[in-house]
C-alpha cells in the first residue's frame, strides 16, 4: 500500500471514528447504547488501526476492550460513555487537527511566565513573534489596536513590551511617549520594531524611553538572545528592589520573602496575626475617565494615606495594581476588621476627583500552625472578592459557614461536540484557588447570547471558536463586545493555525487573546490566573 492511499484511509478510519463518537455524545438523557455495540465498535477500530500501524490508536482500543464483556446486557448512558472512551476522543481529536510531535514539544506556560506585549498592526508580524516567544515558554498578549493596547498595558504591567513604530490612529512613538509620562517609575523593557530603520529613528525611539530598537525585517535568532538578555535584566531588578517604585510603599516581592517570617515567628511564639488584602472601589472608572496618570495619583495618595494611618508594626506592601497587602501583628480579627472600617470610613471622607471614592477589604487571621502563606493570602482575597460582592466599602473575614469563593462563568461555544467534550472533561478538571467555576458549554452562538448567562454580571471567561455555522465566532465576539455587561467578559478565540484572518477580526474586535490549536489545559488554566 503507497503513502498516498495509507494517509487516505487512516482519514477516514478516524472520521468514521469521531462520526461514531459524535453520534454517542450527542444521545438524549433518556437514551442509551448496549455494551455490545460498543464492544464491536472498539473491536473493528482495533483490527482496522493494527493493519494501518496506527499503534497509539490500538493500544487505547486493546485497554478499553479489557474493561468490557462481549456478552454484557449492560447498557450506557451519555455520561458513562464519555468518561469511559475519553482518552478515545482525545486521540481522534488530536489525530484530526495537530501534529501529535509538535504538541508533545511545545513548552507549557504557567501563571508566573513571563508576560510579553506586542502591539502591530501586521497581524501576520504578531502571529509569527507570539508563536516565536510562546516557544520559549513566555506568555504573550497581541493587539493591533493601539489605544486599546495602552490601556492594556497599563492595566496588566507586562514583563517586556515590543512596539512598532506604523500605527493607526496612533503611532508607536506617541505610545512610548504616553507611555514615559505617567509610567515611568516602573521598570518595563520596551523594544522598538520598524520596518523605518534609520539613524534618526532609532535616536528619537531612544530619547523617548525605548530601550532597544530592532529592525525589520527582525533576524529571529538575535531577537530572541536580546528577548532572554531584557527579560534577565527585568528579573534581576525586581529582585534587587524592595520599594514599589509609583507608591513608595514595599513592593510584592518584599512580601513574598518577608510574610514566611510572620508564620515562623507565630509557630514559635505563638502570637496570631492577621492578614487583609484591600483594593481600591471602581478604580477602573477613575483611569476610564481621568486617564492613568491621574490614576497613579490616586494610587500614590491611597497608598500614603494608609502608610500613615497604621502602627509602625504593621506592614503594607502593593500587592498588583490597585491591591495592597496589610500585615497586622498581634492582631486578632475582630481587630484587624475595626481598625480597616475605621480606614474606610476616614478614606471615604477625603476630598478626590470623585465623591464615591472608597476601598474594600478582606481579612484573614493566622491561628493555625498548618495553614501556609499562600492559602492565607487566597483566603484573604476570597473575603475580599465577598467585601465587592456585598456592595463595597467594607470589610468581610472569616464567618462560621465557611468561605465563598469567587464566581467565575466559564462559556465554551463550539459546534464541534467532540470538543466541546474535551474542554468540559478538563474545565472540570481544574482546581483554580479562590474561584468556583461555573462551567457550561453551547453548540452555537445564539444558544449563548439568549440565555440568561451572557447578561449576568459576574466575570466570565469565554472560549469562543472562530468557525461555526449559522453565527460564527467573530460575529459572536462583535455581540458580545458590544452587549451592556461587555466589561465582565475575557474573550479567549480558538483559532487553526494558517487562520490569519480570523485572528486580525478578532484582534480588530477586541478579543482579549488568541490561542491556535491545540493548547494544554495548564496553559489554560494560567492564562485564566493571569486574567483574575
């Protein structure tokens, strides 16, 4: 048999299997398939996959067929059979869309991965470096809107940002400069890209803040050396400084190196203390409509007023963004909630740029040997999330009945039920700290946007596929961009691989990330960390 005719009929030996597969998952509750024909299925698949030297297939085939008997009168259900042939489905799946090698290859990201922006308006430009950078196991975010893509990076602080100059609306040097003036306390490398690659450029890319100019056409190789060499030098900076450079308060570092010391020092004293993470109410308004460096300013302000208004003792340290960390020592709860309302209430009297100006706090306290530093700031922030959720400008901390996690929606919409069987499988896989995730899943666009889940709001992550009939994703994405709660939804396109165009519609429409096929449910659940 030539290589021709062999590829030809491994296709359709694995379409007739993902026909059966789809025909199964897509069984009423009340209908069910006797053990029988699912032995013979498994038995053909079997014999077919061993005379194509499909190997990986006949081995999972030979395993299911151990856990079944020929003669059984059993019969299953939905649920049952997805469980028992997922590692089926997962293989069909894999077979049909990817390269099983390149999978296998391809790094994993995790939460703390560096974070890289680009922004450039040639889509074909960002696939090419976010699939260079992602190779090397970084996390890249892409935008080719540039005012979309400010805001974005004063939102989320990436580790290394890559501009190029030729932009819509607004160029890159008017970014870099925007950029300098109300961000220039944080220490974030900004590499200039352009195809425009004279002297005098170069020079004015400089003077305006950038610290490195390459240009177009890129040579792969040193871009990626100089990518490594910044990244190093962003680490080996974060790690010399203690002081947040905008609030002048300690900075996340000092705390994740200071706060294991308050754990041995009660393991042996046996002094509790408590720990509250606070956050400014509705800052995302004040940075909307005043813009970020007025932000800062508030940041600063905040952060000095409760600087000023705690013992010496205790201890503040930025945590991320408008999230500050208060250590309070020899603090009991009913304490540490007095003195944060009394910070409220005084907070909320002072004269901003807006009269509803408040913040937020939750508060743990350590009485427990066994508990670790981690799980006491998640269960701080757990109480905090409860502070938002019970309307703001309070304090919420540990209650008899246990804590509430945060609420996540997690939408799949994708027309293929093969997939969508596979993210639910590893959706509901995931244990994610401080969040319960509520998961559902759609075979289409108009069965999500009618139901009463897309208008509630609450944050929701929402994995959009970019081809399906009827509705497809982009113009899902436009409606959902476009509806009353769109701030609650982080939109995460699936996309193949050669599709270019859907990837710039969906940048276009302010898709909040792409991802290509495939991708491991680590890397989702960091990019779902990373967001919240």
């Amino acid at each position: 048999m030539n290589l021709v005719n062999m590829e030809k009929y491994k296709n359709s030996l694995f379409g007739n299997i993902k026909n059966k597969l789809s025909d199964w998952l897509e069984l009423d509750a009340g209908q069910a398939i006797p053990a029988q024909e699912i032995f013979r299925f498994l038995h053909s698949v079997k014999g077919t996959a061993g005379t194509l030297q499909l190997c990986g297939l006949m081995a999972i085939t030979e395993q299911l067929l151990d856990g079944l008997d020929e003669d059984s009168v059993r019969v299953w259900n939905r649920a049952e059979l997805r469980n028992f042939l997922f590692e089926l489905i997962e293989h069909a799946y894999e077979y049909e869309h990817f390269d099983e090698v390149e999978i296998k290859a391809k790094p994993v990201r995790d939460s703390q991965a560096p974070l890289i922006q680009i922004i450039d308006d040639d889509i074909s430009m960002l696939i090419l470096l976010k699939d260079l950078l992602e190779d090397k196991g970084w996390m890249v975010i892409t935008n080719a809107d540039p005012v979309k893509a400010t805001n974005q990076y004063f939102e989320m602080q990436p580790d290394c940002l890559i501009l190029d100059i030729q932009l819509p609306a607004k160029d890159g040097f008017q970014i870099l400069q925007e950029i300098h003036l109300h961000n220039e306390k944080y220490f974030i490398p900004k590499i200039m890209i352009s195809i425009q690659n004279d002297k005098q450029s170069r020079i004015k890319a400089f003077k305006m803040g950038a610290d490195d100019f390459i240009g177009k056409p890129i040579d792969i190789e040193e871009f990626i050396v100089k990518m490594e060499r910044h990244l190093q030098r962003k680490k080996i900076f974060d790690h010399s400084v203690l002081i947040d450079e905008l609030t002048q308060v300690y900075n996340r570092r000092f705390l994740e190196d200071t706060l294991p010391r308050y754990f041995n020092d009660y393991k042996r004293s046996g002094h509790h203390f408590s720990i509250s993470i606070i956050d400014l109410d509705h800052f995302k308004r004040v940075n909307d409509q005043y813009g970020h460096s007025v932000g800062d300013l508030v940041l600063v302000e905040f952060a000095q007023y409760i600087k000023s208004n705690i013992r010496s003792s205790d201890l503040i340290s930025r945590y991320g963004g408008e999230e500050f960390v208060i250590i309070f020592p020899d603090t009991s709860n009913d304490e540490a909630k007095h003195k944060l309302t009394e910070l409220i209430n005084d907070f909320s009297a002072k004269k901003f740029i807006q009269n509803d100006h408040t913040f937020s706090a939750g508060v743990f306290t350590v009485d427990n040997e066994n508990v670790t530093p981690k799980e006491a700031l998640e269960e701080a922030d757990t109480f905090l999330y409860e502070a938002k959720r019970s309307g703001r400008g309070r304090v919420e901390s540990m209650q008899k009945g246990g804590t509430n996690k945060k609420s996540l929606n997690v939408s799949v919409i994708d027309d293929d039920i093969i997939i969508r069987t596979i993210l639910t499988k590893a959706l509901h896989s995931l244990q994610i700290p401080h969040f319960d995730l509520n998961i559902a899943v759609y075979e289409d666009g108009p069965s999500f946007l009618k139901s009463n889940r897309a208008k509630e709001d609450v944050g929701h992550f929402l994995i959009l596929d970019g081809v399906m009939p009827t509705m497809d994703g982009i113009e899902v994405l436009q409606k959902v961009k476009q509806s009353s709660n769109a701030e609650v939804f982080t939109v995460l396109m699936l996309t193949g691989r050669k599709s270019t165009d859907d990837i710039a519609n969906a940048l276009k429409l302010c898709a909040d990330d792409y991802v290509t096929k495939p991708f491991s449910i680590r890397e989702l659940q960091a990019r779902i960390e990373r967001v919240y």
